[in-house]
C-alpha cells in the first residue's frame, strides 16, 4: 500500500512561496495549510497489548499511510511528521535500528509513486549522524520528487528545534546575516535542509495525549494552533484527523490582531462553515488565543 493518494489536486505553490512572514498570511490560500504532526504513543499503544514497542512503530506505518493519503484532499498543502527527535537517540539501540531502516524503506520504496502523485519529500533536520544507507536514500527520494508541487511531505528525522535555531543563528552570524539581505528565517530553512519558504505551522496535531511540543518546530509554530488527542497514533484515524481540521476552520486567525480586523479562516473542502454536530464539538476543544 502506498503513501499516498492518487487523488491529489494540483493546485500551485508559487503564491506561498514569500519569506516574509506578514506577506505570507496575507497571500495564502484559505484552503491551503501547513499541518505538524507529532505522532506519539506507538510504544504505549504496544505495550498495552502485550506486544514490543518495535510492534506498534510498524503498526503506525497504518496509521501515517491513513492520513497522508486523506490530508491533500482537505485542503492541506504541506505536513510535516515528526518521525525521530535528536533526543530519541537515547532510546534502546534495537528501537533506534528499527525506525532507521522504517525510515530509509519510505524512502526507497516511495519516492517513485509520490513524483507520479505529485508529492515532494524533504527530509529535514541534522544529517551529520543519520546512517549513511538512510542519508543516500534520503537524497535520492529529494532529488527524484524535487520538481513535484502537489503537497510536499515532511519528515523531521534527528531534529531538535532548538539546535536548528543554534545553528541558524551560527550561519547567520558568520558572514551571511549581518544585512537584512538574508533573512535569520532563510538561515533556518539552510540549518535543517528544508525546501526554501514553506510557511509557517497552521495547525499543529499531536496524538497520544501528552501536551507539549518536545522540541517540535518551536520558530515555525509561533502562531500555530494546538490540537492535543488522546487517541495513541496506530489508532489515529481520519475521522479524528477531520476533527482537528474541522477545530482550526471554526478559528479566526488575527496574528496579534485588532477584533476589528479581518481574520483568516479556513474551509476545508469537505467541510461547511456550519459543520457537523460532532464537529462544532471538537471545536470547543480548542481554547481562545492570540
């Protein structure tokens, strides 16, 4: 089964590609978001069932084929997974291998079917300690999908956000960011090997029902609005995708705002404004911000 949908749509990327952040929220789609996906609890989700952790990593492969296949078709334009944190290399060697080589089959086995879909991958993070069969993979599936503009599937592999503002903040001290010519954000995107201007976080999601973002994209999610399940991610399903999605249209954006400003929504394509009764629930998860 592959990772995605052959039912993409084909809409253009040029309008969201604006480093800067205000031209950014003022251009983009209101039916195109950026969506992080914090995918947690494999191991508890094995675990209550009597199996290792390793068996619940491989069942959320289940889960991670669900929604990448359903996110283009509700309006979603770029999603970045949270596949490994530099802090998960203090995990057992065993688990560490298994997610390694989980990563670097995608990789090898994907990339094909998603330049045929339209879908561009971009690895993201420190590449300093990946294996190099797992580096050589990842290259690949960049360069084969590089020209595809459908959605662009991200996957965070050995990242910390805060080494990634470490290091930008290096690059752009050392020669490049003196000037306003180079953008700190532009020096980011080179610091974590991510495709230059992808916006900002829309919507951040994490399963499992921890509430916080261990070290998750904390530049990119400035003004993202939090969406917390307890469902454990191999039970992640798409119905409990559309809820989060259906939360975030019921929201009205003023990035700091005045109440008399226009906001900006989001209509997601299968959604009315009204929405379902079980949506207008969801939506009351959420709590008011800026």
């Amino acid at each position: 089964m592959h990772l995605v949908s052959p039912h993409i749509r084909n809409p253009s990327l040029t309008e969201d590609r604006v480093s800067d952040r205000t031209d950014q929220r003022s251009t983009r789609s209101d039916t195109d978001i950026h969506v992080g996906l914090i995918m947690d609890g494999n191991g508890r989700w094995a675990e209550s069932r009597g199996h290792p952790r390793t068996y619940g990593h491989k069942r959320g492969v289940t889960a991670l084929r669900r929604i990448v296949e359903a996110a283009p078709r509700h309006g979603v334009r770029v999603l970045t997974l949270y596949a490994f944190s530099s802090d998960n290399w203090k995990r057992p060697a065993r688990e560490v291998k298994l997610l390694m080589g989980l990563m670097r089959h995608y990789l090898q086995n994907e990339a094909e079917h998603c330049r045929e879909n339209g879908v561009r991958l971009n690895v993201i993070g420190r590449r300093d300690r990946l294996p190099e069969n797992l580096l050589r993979a990842v290259q690949r599936a960049e360069t084969i999908t590089g020209p595809a503009n459908d959605l662009i599937l991200r996957f965070a592999v050995d990242y910390s956000g805060r080494y990634i503002v470490e290091k930008a903040a290096e690059l752009w001290a050392g020669g490049r960011g003196a000037s306003d010519a180079v953008p700190f954000r532009r020096a980011i995107e080179q610091a974590m090997h991510a495709d230059p201007e992808v916006p900002d976080i829309d919507l951040l999601i994490r399963s499992g029902g921890e509430q916080r973002l261990s070290d998750f994209m904390p530049w990119e999610s400035a003004y993202a609005e939090l969406w917390f399940s307890p469902v454990l991610w191999p039970d992640f399903s798409v119905r409990d995708f559309r809820a989060a999605l259906s939360a975030f249209s019921h929201r009205q954006r003023r990035f700091g705002g005045l109440n008399g400003q226009k906001p900006r929504t989001f209509t997601p394509p299968h959604f009315s404004r009204k929405g379902s009764i079980h949506d207008r629930e969801a939506s009351n998860i959420l709590q008011d911000g800026h």
